[in-house]
C-alpha cells in the first residue's frame, strides 16, 4: 500500500461527498473507514461508509439505522429484503442497490488487456504499478475516476433508494 494513494483516496472522498451531499457529515473514523452520516431525525440515520481495501481499491457500503448507531455488524443485505423498511437497519455494498453485474468494489489500477492472459506479463506489470513510488498529485490523478465512478453510483441508485425510506415513515 502506498501512502500517497491511500491519502489521495481519502481527501478527495471527503471532498466529494462534502461537495455532493453536504447533508451527510463525516464520523469519527473507525476501523479505517470513512463514515458519512445523515441524521434525518433521531430515528433516522442515513449512511454512507467507504472502506479502503489493501490492494489500493475500495469498496462502498449504503444503509440507514433506526437505532441511533451504525449498523455495521450487519453487513449484507438480500436485495430481496432492501424494501422492508420495518427491518431496524440495513447496511450492504453499493453492488446490492445497483442493475449491474461485476465487482463489488473499485480498484484504481486497471490491467491492460495484453496482461490478461499472460501471467508473466500481468505479474510484471502489477509489480510494477504497486511499487513505483508516486507523488500526492499523480495519486489524485490515479484515485479520481474510479471515485467519480463510486460517487455516480451512489447518487444515481443508493440516494433514491435512502429517500425512499426517509418518505416510509411519512
């Protein structure tokens, strides 16, 4: 893991969801992760958590809480269930909210189609991008689409889904 990348991940997250939801104010960091929460009332939280992954991506969590805490030892939702606002919480990845197939998370370094199946090319370009020292600036460049892409996500699907169940108790 290279310091600047997981910096450079972190600002522009804040960043972000400072400039998109304003309405969400970011937690205490726990567990390394970075917690964006919006206290519709004090039955209601709404909450946004981005956990850093090791191999230099990201993974993006979308719920809310009727229990005035966050619900992360629930992780994992079946989609199935997401409508049934009488649940006390729900917390699952972005993917369970999304019409998309592929991964649940976001990796900044994207593997060149040559390497894909040539193993010994894959691992010497991997190694490579994992351990050219980079400076803050070029970990901006490296971190911003993928985070865009996240972010996009997160307002197109996770947004409408989290009005939906601010509008239930109405």
């Amino acid at each position: 893991m290279r310091k600047s990348v997981k910096l450079a991940w972190e600002t522009s997250v804040i960043k972000e969801i400072k400039s998109k939801f304003p309405q969400f104010e970011l937690q205490p960091k726990n567990a390394g992760m970075l917690k964006f929460v919006r206290k519709v009332r004090p039955s209601l939280w709404c909450i946004l958590s981005f956990r850093w992954l090791d191999n230099e991506s990201f993974d993006v969590f979308c719920g809310w809480s009727t229990k005035k805490q966050l619900p992360f030892s629930k992780y994992g939702c079946p989609r199935n269930k997401l409508s049934d606002f009488t649940r006390d919480s729900v917390m699952t990845w972005t993917l369970d909210y999304v019409p998309r197939d592929g991964l649940s998370y976001w990796t900044f370094w994207k593997v060149p189609d040559e390497a894909l199946d040539d193993p010994e090319l894959f691992f010497q370009l991997d190694r490579e991008h994992y351990e050219k020292d980079i400076t803050y600036d070029e970990a901006m460049e490296l971190v911003s689409q993928s985070i865009e892409s996240a972010i996009n996500e997160i307002n197109d699907y996770c947004i409408p889904y989290l009005e939906k169940r601010i509008a239930f108790d109405f």
